[in-house]
C-alpha cells in the first residue's frame, strides 16, 4: 500500500493510520450542528477499525447533511449527487465495484421526500453500504422548511404547526426487509459508535437513522429533534458493545443477560438488555414496539433489527470475483467465434 | 409440380410486376401472426430478393388492429412504401378501410365471411374459407386461430410462386429447438396452397422470382443490434427500465451476456439492474462510469426527460455512461408505438444550464451495432455521458444488411491513472488540462495511493475537485468544458456524403430518415433534380458540414419532427448560410417514405 509517511510518535491504527489520516475538509455547517457530532464519530471508527480509506467511497445527496462527506475520510474517493438520488449512484458503484465499502450520508429530505422512492428500492436489493441519515426534522440547508421526519404537532422556527404525520424511516426499512436497522442520537457518541462499527461489518444495506439537531432552523422548544427534547427523551434498548473482528473476546457474561450477534466479518456485537428484554431480531416485535413508542412518542434507541443472514445484493449478482471496473478486454468483449456464430444465426 | 402461380407466367407475359411490391398482412394484435409475417419474410429474403418488415402495432396486449408490412424490392429500396399491392385482410375490424385505402390493381386476399368483394371492383380479390381450412389443419380449437395465420402464408406463397424448401427452412427457424411445432405449421401453409392452387384462378400481376441479392446478409432489428454493438465493446454495467420501443434493446443484451458472458466457473462478468426507474437507471449508469465499469442505459423520451438533471451532472462532473434513445412520438405519452426523431434538441442540450452532449446517429442496424461500440470508447475518452440516437422504425424493424464486422480497434478506456502512474507523476488534479484538448486524466474509486481520492460535486469545482463560487474558477471550467466538446468534433463519425456531380441541391438528412432519401434521390434524378447527399452520423458536427453547404445552392433538410430541430442545429452552426436552408419534416408517426420526401423537394423547388 502506497500511503504518506505519517508521523511515528503519533498513534496509530492498526494499520498504521493516524486519526488525522482519517479527517476530511474542515466543516462549514453551522456551530453545534448534529451533522458535525456524527462526522467526528464516524472519523473516530473507522480509524479505530484500522479500515483502509482507499478501499472506501463515500457518498450522499444534497443538503447540509449530504455536505458531510466531504469532511470526512480525505483518503477515500467522493460523490456528492444530486438531491435523493444517492442510492441509485451507490448501486451503481456496487456493481462497478463490488470491493469498495460504501457509506452514505443523506438527510431526511434527501431520503424521505424527493429520495424516498431510491431509498426503498436500495433497501429491497439490500445494496451492501451503510445509509445514515442525519435526521433533523427539517430541510437545513434550503432554511428550516418541514420535512416529512417532522413529528405530528412539532413546531417550526416560525410557530407553524407540522399537521402530518411523520415517516418513521427505521419502521419503513423493518417493512422493507432491511437487515440492519438502528436508531441513535448525534448526542449519544458511545452508541452511535458502536452502531456504526456493526454497520461497517455488516453484509447488506444497514440504516442508520440518528437524529441530529439542526441548531439553527430545528432546536428550539416545541421541537421534538431538539438536543433537549432528544436528550431528555432518549430510551436506549440496549447497551451496545462492540467487538471487532481481530480482538480477542475476553469478557464472558452471564448467560442471558446479553444477547452476542456475530457479523458477517467475525465482529461481534453484544447486546446488553436493559429492562424490557428487547430482541432485535424478533420483526414483530421491532415493529410493534416501534409503533406504540410513536403513539407514546418515546425516543427509543438502538438496534432496531438485525438479520444477518438475508442474501445481499452482490451475492444475488452472481458475479466473478475481480471487480467488473478491473476486467481487461478479454474477459469482456467475445471472440470472433461468437459474432460469426450470431451474424450465422441471423442470415 | 406445377404451380398455379407458374401456370399463368405463360399467361400474362405483358404487365408482370416481379419483386417489386408490398405486402401488409392487417390483423389483431396478440393473435399471433408475428411467426406467419416473419416466414413469409424470410422465404423472400431466402429467395435472394431484398425485403424489409415493419410491424405497425397499437400500444395495447390484445385485441386491437394491427399490420405487418412487407417491403419487396429487387432494387434494395427498403424504406416504407406508402401503397400496398398485396392485402392479407384477417382483420374484420379494419378489413373495410384496409380495403379501400388499396391502390387500383392491388389484390386482397380475405375470409370468405367478410365478403369484401363489394367493397372495391378495381381491386382483385381472391376469398377464402379460411375457419374450414383451420379445421383441417388442426383439431385442436386452440390452435385454429394460430395456424389460420399459417394457412394465409400458403395462399399467399401460391399466388406469389414461393418456394416450398424455402418456407420450410424459414419455418424450422422461426421455432428453434420446437421440432413438433414445425411440421404442424407447414402442413397447414400446406393445405392453404394445395385450396388455392385447386379453387383460385390467379388473375394479377404479381410474382416473386428468385434472385442473388440477399446471400450472405442477415435480418436484424436496430435494438438488437445495438445490444450485439454493447456486449462487443464490453459493457459490465446495465441499468434500465422498460419502455417501448426500447425495451427489447436491454431485453436482447441480457439474453446475450447471459449466454456469452458467463465465465467458465458460471459467474457472470457482468451486472445487470431493473431500476425503479429511469432516474434510478442514469443514476446506476453514472455511479458505475465513475467506479470504472463500462455502463449503458437505454431508453426512450419519457425517460430521457427523467433523467435530465442527472446527465446534467454528469456533464459537469465528466463521467462517462451510454444512454440509447430509441425515440417514439412525443410530447408525454405520445403515440409510444409510432416513430419519430423529435427528442433531437432536447437530448442535445438536455438538462439545465450550458449543457451540450455528444450524439451518435446510426443511420442502419450495421451503425446500430458499430455505432454502440463507438460510444462507448467516446465515453470513456471523453469522460461523459454519451447518447445513441435511433428510432422505433431503425430500433423495432427488421432491416437487411450486411453481416457485422468483428471490431478491429481495442477498447479506449481514456485517460485513467492507476496508482504506478500517480507515484510516477507525484502529482493529480482531477480537473486540470494538462494535455490541453480539455480532457482531464481521472481515477477510479479503490486505487491504492494517497494521491487518487477526489471529490465528486456537482457544485463548482476547482482544478483539484474542491469547492468553489470564484467568478474565474467556474468560468475557467466551463470554457475547458467547451474546449472538450470542441476536441469531440475531430472524434465522432464523419458524414457519409453521396456527391452528385454538378448538383445544385442538397439534402442533408440523419438515422431512419436515410432509407426514404436513398430511394427518393433516385426519383428526384428521374425528375431531372439530381442532388448530393450529406448523412449526418453525428453530433457535434464536424468540419465537412460548411463544406457541404457552400456547395450546394439549396440544401432541404430532411427530418421527421414537426419543429425541424436539425435545420435549427445547422442554423446556429452555420449562421451566414442559413439562408441556403429549406426544411422537409415528416410527423405522423410512421416513417417517412420516399415519395413523400420527392414530392416535397419537387414542390418547394418549383418543379
Ligand atoms: C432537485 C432539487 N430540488 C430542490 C433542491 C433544493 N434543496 C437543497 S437541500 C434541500 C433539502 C435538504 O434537506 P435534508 O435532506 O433534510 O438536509 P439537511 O440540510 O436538513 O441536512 C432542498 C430541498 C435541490 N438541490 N435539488
Ligand atoms: S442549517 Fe441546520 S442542518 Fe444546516 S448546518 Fe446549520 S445547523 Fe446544521
Ligand atoms: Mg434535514
């Protein structure tokens, strides 16, 4: 691997990255803005993944959020599309490509309005990439307009009222099948992170929907994707913890009071139950636990469901093993044998 | 065995019309007649004479009108003819006005029951008792229906002399592999030509004859062949999303990567998606041209307008994908079974700001095929989006030609760094002109080197991908951007220009439009207007177009849209010989024939 020489009394990952190597541009969203928190954790796991930043590309749409990438992962290639349509340039990557590790980052207009109908469908295929969308109740970057992750009865910046109902993105990727659906909080980062890290060592389309509050359009009393409103109503599931691939387990627990899921990688996540006695990978039970902790507007967090075994997108492709980008000529353009076997067929 | 056909060439020496006629066989569609036309096809193409087919079918599954054309020429004009000499009229519910938009001394052959004999007594009319005959040919109800198809094809091989071991042949290929299926079907072309050669007196001129001029080509539609260009210049990506007449475009490539693309091991070397749609299928086409796979989409109007903006964006951030335009009758749903070349314009400058893309025109299936390799090493050359332009008539028809040549250039892949060259050069800017034609070098996603990363943004950019609202900076690469499209015009095929020594008019015409001009030019000699002939097989134009138009004193342009759009191009390109220019359009939908392009000229040229 061809990487700058970094400096040595820093440390390192283990792939002998520093942190910084792992920073993008410097951010020009507004001060305290969500988007901000989760950019810094997503730097922070995958430098402590050790993952390679030229094996990654980084996508997203349009919006304050779909900003982000560019503030992140400097190493790795970027595309920032056009507004709701980043699922459709990631699929297209995937198939180009099918070794690089896709992440997306996309708002809540960006992937629950003009982007919705992508996002299902990227979903249904379970295209392998983490998806988060850095959800903040409003459109950000076009200056505080509702958008459809709005909560029925919340407030804009000008007192007007949100009368509809909200799309609840992590239920709609439950329906869709989506393998790897998790909740978080731009203010909770020790989740956050580890939900993160099981996105990056799951096979298939991980959501992750983590409500991040815009400071200047969206956090203000009356909204319900405030820091306050966030903080003070926040249920985790569980506490996560997460244990990549190339660590020793150590810690043994107690039988049944931690559920142990291991991801395609060998990563494990480990799952341990607060008082309700959650089961991720229990749809049913997602989706109804979902729905009354809407009607009783709980702000519940964590890992919504998992199942890791679903087929992902590459695996149904049937393809060879080297990306289709690297086929040389030979392997993509048939003889001669073959057209004179066609133009035969046709005379 | 002596036939009936045969029987009155002794007959009627005089007035004998060989080889040179249409056929249309009017029916509804999803009965199955498709099999009937394309035998009685590929028994006059086997017989050597030069054929085309047109299938003038209703945006419908079942039920409604249909008809098949068959184009008969010893000349090779293969264009559609707007009369028909030849009337297959199984269809009651068009039968009446199918009969009476006949041309004197044309025949219908018909159902006894539709009695349309009354209709017209300048036409000739052979009745047949096509239910009793069915019954025979099969005791299967089921089957009476598609095999009453196969008992026209008989009585039409006896009144035309067609050859028995010719129909078999065309038979046993149009059921591949469905060896019962073939003698089913012959015996009842059979019992239609034994009832005629036993009940029909042959009173008309016409007759096939053998001849040599079909050995060695093949029939082929322009979609087809397109998908055939695709799989030879190495497409990996596929996005698409159905639409007539595109659809069997995708449909065919899929059936050939399938077959001849899967490696030893059955893995394929290839990806192929059904998008959601066609926002989504650009959208594919684009992140794969940008991962480094050689994408494609395919398409027809509606879709185009889709995917506006993102062609856009991949104008601007210069990635390369395929999008074919297999157009039909527009504006909105149109007529999406009829043909036109009205999205010229728009697929030009398609999407919002200074936006202009490179077109290729194939004016044949031959092009259809050649043409789709073409666009893809322009593609990638040029690191842009790339449009072929065809039609429903060129895309949906069956064409002759000359089989396809095995491509001799090795796929251009452009200016793509690999991380030895970074290290080499020890430097990169995804957007600088280091070359000077505007084209940048680029990298793909998953090189290993600290240099290849960059940001792909539809917002302005800098030389090196980063963000920028400097007044100089965007300006800088839009003027690079034109410079590449300038650099484009030395790349795209070349016009095929036809010279008429000393002509004083030309005609510039592109795509489906060019089997009407090669025969209508034919016509115009005749009428003493012999013409020159430029075949536009691109755009941006190239040099030879100014010099075309200075040579010639009138030049018509001939096109099928309402609003000239090619005329409009050629004005701004050449605005000081605008005033040389004159305008023949064609929109009803159906492809335009010669004659209408003579008439035209003749008209406006005062003769
Ligand atoms: C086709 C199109 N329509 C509208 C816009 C304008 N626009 C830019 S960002 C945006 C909303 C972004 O909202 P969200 O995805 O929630 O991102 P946030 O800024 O809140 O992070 C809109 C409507 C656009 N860029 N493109
Ligand atoms: S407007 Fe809101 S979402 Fe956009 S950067 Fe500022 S705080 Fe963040
Ligand atoms: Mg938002």
């Amino acid at each position: 691997m061809v990487q700058s020489p970094s400096n040595p009394a820093q440390s390192t990952n283990r792939i002998g990255l520093t942190l910084a190597d792992y920073k993008g541009a410097p951010s020009t969203l507004c001060d305290g803005c969500g988007h901000d928190a989760i950019t810094a954790q997503i730097i922070k796991a995958f430098y402590e993944l050790g993952i390679a930043p030229h094996q990654v590309a980084k996508l997203s749409g349009i919006g304050c959020s779909s900003k982000t990438p560019a503030y992140f992962l400097n190493r790795a290639h970027g595309f920032n599309s056009v507004h709701g349509r980043m699922p459709s340039v990631a699929t297209g990557a995937n198939m180009a490509n099918k070794d690089l590790l896709l992440i997306g980052v996309s708002g809540d207009g960006d992937t629950a309005s003009i982007g919705l109908g992508q996002f299902c469908h990227l979903v249904r295929r379970n295209l392998p990439m983490i998806y988060i969308i850095e959800n903040n109740g409003v459109y950000g970057l076009t200056k505080g307009q509702f958008s459809a992750t709005a909560d029925m009865g919340s407030k804009s910046k000008v007192g007007k009222l949100n009368e509809y109902t909200p799309i609840d993105l992590c239920g709609l990727a439950i329906e869709l099948g989506c393998g790897f659906v998790g909740r978080s909080f731009a203010g909770d980062p020790k989740q956050l992170m580890a939900l993160l890290k099981a996105a990056a060592s799951h096979k298939g389309t991980a959501v992750l929907d983590v409500v991040s509050p815009c400071v200047t359009f969206n956090n203000h009393e009356g909204s319900t994707k405030s820091y306050k409103y966030a903080k003070e109503m926040e249920t985790p599931l569980h506490e996560l913890g997460f244990i990549p691939f190339y660590e020793q387990i150590t810690v043994d627990y107690e039988p049944g009071s931690v559920q142990d899921v291991e991801l395609h990688d060998g990563s494990h996540l480990r799952l341990k139950k607060l008082d309700k006695g959650y089961d991720p990978r229990n749809r049913e039970l997602a989706i109804t636990t979902m729905l009354k902790a809407n009607e009783e507007k709980q702000f519940l967090t964590g890992l919504m469901f998992i199942d890791e075994k679903k087929p992902d997108f590459v695996s149904m492709s049937d393809l060879v093993d080297a990306p289709l980008a690297t086929l040389p000529q030979e392997r993509t353009r048939p003889g001669k044998e073959v057209l004179s076997k066609i133009m035969a067929e046709l005379m | 065995m002596k036939t009936l056909a045969a029987d009155s060439v002794q007959k009627t020496e005089q007035g004998r019309v060989v080889n040179d006629f249409s056929i249309q066989v009017a029916t509804v569609n999803g009965s199955g007649s498709q099999s009937s036309n394309n035998v009685l096809m590929r028994t006059i193409f086997q017989m050597g004479i030069p054929v085309s087919g047109k299938n003038l079918f209703p945006s419908n599954i079942a039920g409604l009108p249909t008809w098949f054309t068959i184009r008969v020429n010893k000349d090779g004009y293969i264009a559609r003819k707007r009369e028909t000499n030849i009337l297959v009229a199984m269809n009651p519910q068009t039968a009446f006005e199918d009969v009476k938009a006949l041309t004197p001394g044309a025949i219908c052959i018909s159902p006894v029951e539709l009695k349309l004999n009354d209709v017209r007594s300048d036409v000739k009319h052979y009745q047949v008792p096509f239910t009793e005959l069915a019954a025979k040919a099969t005791e299967t109800l089921k089957l009476r229906k598609l095999l009453t198809n196969m008992i026209y094809v008989g009585v039409v091989a006896e009144l035309l002399n067609l050859d028995d071991n010719e129909i078999e042949k065309a038979v046993t290929g149009q059921f591949p592999g469905k060896p019962k299926v073939v003698p089913l079907n012959v015996n009842a072309i059979k019992i239609g030509r034994e009832w005629t050669r036993e009940n029909l007196k042959k009173d008309d001129p016409y007759f096939i004859e053998r001849m040599n001029e079909t050995a060695g080509k093949i029939i082929i539609d322009g979609n087809e062949a397109a998908a055939l260009g695709s799989l030879f210049a190495g497409v990996t990506v596929v996005a698409w999303y159905p639409i007539t007449p595109s659809s069997s475009l995708c449909e065919n490539l899929i059936d050939y990567l399938y077959e001849y693309r899967v490696d030893a091991d059955g893995k394929n070397t290839f990806a192929v998606v059904q998008a959601e749609d066609e926002l989504a299928a650009v959208g594919m086409a684009l992140g794969a041209g940008w991962a480094g796979a050689r994408s494609m989409t395919s398409t027809s109007g509606p879709g185009i307008s889709l995917m506006a903006e993102f062609v856009g964006f991949g104008y601007f951030t210069e990635i390369p994908t395929v999008i074919f335009d297999v157009q039909r009758v527009g504006p909105s749903t149109g007529m999406p079974t009829r043909t036109s070349q009205a999205d010229l314009l728009s697929t030009y400058m398609l999407s919002h700001g200074d936006t202009k893309h490179i077109i290729l025109l194939p004016g044949s299936v031959a092009e259809c095929y050649s043409f789709a390799g073409e666009a893809f090493d322009l593609a990638e050359r040029f690191q842009t989006p790339v449009f072929v332009l065809t039609d429903l008539d060129l895309g949906m028809n069956n064409w002759m030609s000359d089989p396809f040549e095995y491509p001799t250039k090795a796929l251009d892949r452009g200016k793509v760094l690999n991380a030895e060259q970074l290290e080499k050069a020890g430097e990169f800017a995804r957007y600088k002109d280091v070359d000077g034609d505007g084209i940048c070098y680029r990298t793909l996603p998953g090189t290993d080197h600290v240099l290849a990363p960059y940001f792909v943004r539809g917002s302005g950019h800098t030389e090196k991908a980063t963000y920028t609202e400097k007044p100089e900076d965007y300006q800088n690469l839009m003027d690079r951007l034109e410079r590449k499209f300038q650099t484009s015009r030395k790349f795209v095929p070349k016009p095929e220009i036809h010279s008429e020594p000393n002509s004083k008019v030309g005609i510039i015409a592109f795509g489906s439009t060019h089997f009407a001009i090669y025969e209508s030019r034919d016509q115009l000699k005749a009428a003493n207007v012999p013409t020159s002939y430029y075949r536009l097989r691109a755009l941006p134009f190239t040099e030879e177009l100014r010099k075309f138009v200075e040579s010639q004193d009138r030049v018509y342009v001939v096109e099928q849209n309402r609003d000239a759009q090619l005329r409009d191009l050629i004005t701004l390109e050449l605005p000081d010989l605008a005033t040389k220019l004159h305008s023949v359009r064609h929109y009803t939908g159906l492809p335009i024939d010669a004659q209408f392009v003579t008439d035209e000229i003749l008209k406006q040229e005062k003769k």
